[in-house]
C-alpha cells in the first residue's frame, strides 16, 4: 500500500498500491466496498475523495491523474501532460479544476469538466529548475485562491492560481536543506517542512520567518501531517519510527 485517504464523513477509507490498484473499505466493517484494479499502470502515489464521497481522484508514476466512480466501479476521465512522476493531485475549493505536482518540476492545473490543462508553473526557478521534483501542493485553508508549493529546494513557497509566487520560506542551508515533505497547520498560519538533514523547520505564514527548527529523525524522513484540529504533528521515517509532535 503506497497511499490511503479518508472520506470526509470517515466512513470510508481509500488505499492506492504500488500495483497500481486502488481499493475503497467501510470502515466500521472492514469489508472491501470496491476495487480497482487496473486503475493505473504503475504505484500510485496518491488518493483523494471527492466532496461528496462519490468519486475517488488519484495520481501515480504511470504519469497520469485519473478519477474513478464508486458507484460504477470505472475509470471516468484521465489527465495526461506530466511527463515524470504525478506525486500528487487535489480538487481546489471550487470543485471545478485540479491542481496537480511532478517530478517534472511543474504544477499544473486541470479543468474538471474537460480534463484541459489550463495552466503549467515552474516554481522553482534557475537553470536546473526543470528537473526539481515537486514533491507537494497544499492548498491554503483560508485563501483558497494560494496555495503552498514544496519541492526538492531549499525553499517553500506559496503561489496563486495565476502561477505567481506570493512569499518564499527558505531553510537557508546550502548542503542538506532541501525539503522532503511539508503540512500546514489547520487554519493555515504555519507550515511545517522537513528537510534531508532530518530536520523539522516551523514558518509563520503571516511574518514569513523561520520560528525553529528541530531535529526529528535519525533517517530519512517519509512524511508528515497534522492532526486536524489538534496542535499535533505526526513524523515518520526510515528509522522505523512515527513520532508525535507538540509545536
């Protein structure tokens, strides 16, 4: 299993594999409501349930984003344009587009209705910015129109719709201070990365400083997330280990 998600009511409980599979639990029973078999060509790397619970959208290393019903147990609408690795994929606010990260470097946008690419942005910039992993986009809980970009840079950034960069967080470290993975606080005021050197950098939203920084890992780090309206931060690693954090 490479990624799961909930439902919004928590019902429901979705899990991508590295098969390409994706399959849909009840909860409550334990029981296996739908699956998806050939929902991609290779691992997917993540999954999402729409609104309402009626379709599943995912994103995985066959390079494409894909939704699937529920009720009809079918692949319903595919977006290709990446050229690497699709790492993630998310409905924005509106519910009309998609907003998409690779390994290609850009993030992309996605009519809903046409499955079109409306729009591609680079956020990293330089030379070699075409081939910098975006590793994740986290959408702004109470600016929904921003969104927070972090990719394999030493940098965090928060864009608009409109491709432009808003503010830049940087970890300021030259060797081993290019984050991995990155969450946002509930109402949006911290983000929260972690960087290769295994270390937690906490930045405030409203004055776009570096707060602190703590070591949270002896390995690399996979991931991280916050609770959702509790101040606690969940980490995991390569060391075995899922630490729990009180910022």
């Amino acid at each position: 299993v490479s990624c799961m998600n909930f439902s919004r009511d928590s019902e429901m409980l979705a899990t991508g594999s590295q098969d390409g599979r994706i399959k849909v639990w009840k909860i409550q029973a334990g029981q296996c409501l739908r699956r998806f078999e050939k929902a991609h060509s290779a691992g997917v790397t993540c999954i999402t349930f729409s609104r309402d619970g009626s379709q599943l959208l995912s994103a995985s290393f066959d390079q494409t984003i894909r939704i699937h019903g529920l009720k009809s147990g079918k692949t319903l609408k595919e977006f290709r344009g990446h050229t690497s690795f699709v790492n993630e994929a998310q409905f924005t606010a509106d519910g009309h587009t998609i907003i998409s990260a690779s390994s290609d470097g850009t993030v992309k946008v996605w009519s809903l209705k046409s499955t079109e690419n409306l729009n591609t942005f680079k956020p990293a910039l330089g030379s070699s910015a075409s081939e910098i992993t975006v590793n994740s986009i986290h959408l702004l809980p109470r600016n929904t129109e921003q969104f927070v970009v972090c990719n394999r840079t030493n940098t965090v950034s928060i864009m608009n719709m409109q491709g432009q960069i808003v503010k830049s967080f940087s970890s300021g470290k030259r060797q081993g201070g290019d984050f991995v993975c990155c969450t946002l606080s509930p109402r949006g005021e911290w983000i929260y990365c972690v960087g290769e050197d295994h270390v937690l950098y906490c930045f405030s939203v409203s004055t776009g400083k570096l707060e602190r920084t703590l070591t949270v890992h002896e390995k690399e780090v996979i991931g991280i997330s916050h609770h959702p309206h509790q101040n606690l931060i969940a980490t995991f690693s390569e060391d075995g280990t899922l630490k729990l954090w009180k910022p």
